[in-house]
C-alpha cells in the first residue's frame, strides 16, 4: 500500500479543495402558472401538484370513500 513520504500540509490540501465550490441550483418558471421551481422537479401550487405544466395530483378534491 503506498504511503506519503511527508505530510502535505493543511494549507496545500486547502489550496487543492478551493475549487469544490456549490453551484447555485437552476430555477424554472412554470408556464401555467408562472411560479419558480427546481429545474426537473414538480411542484405545489395552490393545492395542485405541478410538473411540466400539466397537473399531476389535485389535492383540493374532496376524496370520499
């Protein structure tokens, strides 16, 4: 197993990690709606589940059984 022939120091390993930055996540504008979202991701709108302008579950529906 290889091992380091010296310890890198703790400001050479930092130097290497600067550039592991977050980047900021891409936001959408729903079509039908108009509100901003996670790109790829459906989202709740008025009690209404949305995802590519289309409803997926309308939870203000009164269900019963």
């Amino acid at each position: 197993m290889a091992h380091p022939k010296r310890k890198i120091s703790k400001s050479r390993r930092d130097k290497r990690r600067t550039h592991y930055k977050a980047a900021t996540p891409t936001l959408s504008k729903d079509p039908s709606t108009g509100e901003l979202h996670l790109y790829h991701r459906a989202h709740w709108h008025e009690g209404k589940l949305y995802y590519r302008g289309q409803v997926l579950i309308d939870s203000s529906e009164d269900v019963t059984d």
